[in-house]
C-alpha cells in the first residue's frame, strides 16, 4: 500500500481506435501535480477543454463508461482508470484528439506496460482514503453490489452467463500493483457473435475485432484463444476496478459485485456518497486501528 501520492515519471503515448467509433485517436498521459487528481483533456476541441474522472461527470454508462461537461464527452474510460487505480497513480493529466479511447488489444495491458516503462514518481502529498465503517449495499433484479470494511482494498466479482463456456466464475483478489500488472491486466472485453452483430448493424462496434475482443459463439472464435481460462470474470474485474476508481480516492474496504456492470456501478457509487455516516476520509497516519 502506497501512502504518498504518485504520478507518472514521464510521457506515456499510446494510438489506436474506439471500439465503437472506429476513430483513431492519439493519447498522452503527462505527470501532474499533487492533489490534481486524473483528467482528461480533449486536445482537438477549440481551448482544449478539460474534465475530472469522477462520478458526477458520468453522463452515460449503456456501452461503456462516459464521463461529460459542458457539451463534450470523453467515452470508454474504463480500462485507463483501472489502471491508474490499479498502479496506485493519483495525479495524471490524459490528453486526447477524439472523443473515445483508444480500446487497444481490449485489456489495460498496453497502459500497464506503458506506465511501467516510463515510470512512477512518489511525490509529497499524502493520499487520502476513504475508509469504509460499515457496509453499503445495493441490489436490484439479482445485480449486487456491497463494500465491507477491510483493512486494505479488495474486490470479489462474481459472474454467471448462461453459456457453457463462461458459467459461474469469481474472482477475488488484494489490489496493488503485482496484482493487477500479473492477473488482472491482461484480461479483454469480451462479447457473443450475435450481439456483435447486432451492434455492427445499429453502427456500433465499428473498431471492434478479434484483435480486441474475445467472441464468443459455440466456441471461442480468436484463433489464439484465451489468456486465462477465466479471463471473462477478470475482465468484469478489471471494469470494477476502472469504474469504482472514478470514487477519485484510494478506499480500503472489501467490495464485493455480482452480475453487475457500468450501470449498475454508477448507481452503487451515487448511493456510497449519499451514506455519508458509512466511511470516513483519512490519511494513512490518523487511521489508528482499522474497522473489523
């Protein structure tokens, strides 16, 4: 656990398409100062307008995560926060030229491996956490998500899909860095052939391909199969992470999902700052003994 904030030590630049705009886009990650937090800042609108990855900028969650302010948006933010949370990267300023992110292989492996080869600067501030006390639940038509008090940050993601190739798989593990660069990075978006289909035909999907999504039919149809025999629930993971990063602090609690996703997350991150009597923000040295 890191308990100074952290930046990237250098430029991170990364190209590539959105998986549904079938746009290329140019990315750059820069450092930033301490308590600046991620942004992200749309270099090809006029004054380059900029915006926070919070939650209260989400302005759309029906295909991926979408975050928007003042009539620009900046979509498919998931898996680059989830790397930002999953490295323990604080501060970083995100500049694109279009209004998607760039889907890459469908994983956060490229940020990862990117972000680990320019490096990572400890700088002087703090990090502040939120401290779960007690647990927030939220359920509805068999979704679920819940955080437990914990000592640390973890996550359980469970999944069941009426298909034989995904079933019931879970998942749990303790984020930090070794972690998530070694189990959970790797792990790509996944979908069936039919509804592939169906988006191509509505004009989504349009960068999707078996370079960067796993389809699934009667059978895995990417020539190379998969990276992990359960690479589907470490993927749902992986959003998890991406998605409950946009709290835009660390927390040390247990969070536990079941069939949930970016909806659904949304709504569960919404409730936990209406609970406000549920956890408490704090430094590393003022949290004198953790909650059972």
């Amino acid at each position: 656990m890191h308990f100074k904030q952290r930046t990237v030590a250098g430029l991170i630049n990364c190209s590539g398409v959105g998986i549904h705009s079938g746009k290329r886009v140019n990315l750059t990650i820069k450092p930033a100062p301490i308590n600046h937090g991620i942004k992200f800042k749309r270099i090809d609108l006029p004054d380059s307008p900029s915006i926070s990855a919070h939650f209260n900028m989400v302005v759309d969650t029906s295909l991926a995560t979408v975050i928007g302010y003042n009539g620009f948006i900046v979509s498919t933010i998931e898996h680059l926060m989830a790397t930002f949370s999953g490295l323990s990267i604080d501060n970083a300023m995100v500049e694109i030229d279009g209004y998607e992110m760039p889907i890459m292989d469908g994983s956060a492996e490229v940020f990862t491996s990117s972000i680990m080869a320019a490096g990572i600067k400890e700088q002087t501030g703090q990090r502040c956490f939120f401290v779960v006390k007690e647990p927030i639940e939220l359920k509805e038509n068999g979704k679920f998500v819940g955080i437990y008090p914990e000592s640390s940050f973890k996550i359980t993601c469970d999944i069941d899909y009426d298909h034989p190739l995904i079933k019931k798989q879970s998942y749990t593990i303790e984020l930090c860095e070794e972690v998530f660069e070694r189990e959970i990075c790797r792990a790509r978006t996944f979908g069936f052939l039919h509804e592939y289909e169906e988006m191509k035909s509505f004009g989504l999907a349009r960068g999707g391909s078996l370079d960067n999504v796993v389809v699934i039919d009667k059978e895995i149809l990417n020539k190379d199969g998969l990276r992990y025999k359960d690479e589907f629930v470490r993927h749902k993971l992986l959003d998890c992470i991406g998605d409950f990063a946009l709290l835009g602090m660390p927390v040390l609690g247990h969070i536990k999902v079941r069939k949930s996703g970016h909806f659904f997350h949304h709504a569960f991150l919404k409730k936990f700052f209406a609970q406000k009597k549920s956890w408490e923000t704090s430094i590393i040295q003022d949290i004198v003994e953790m909650p059972k």
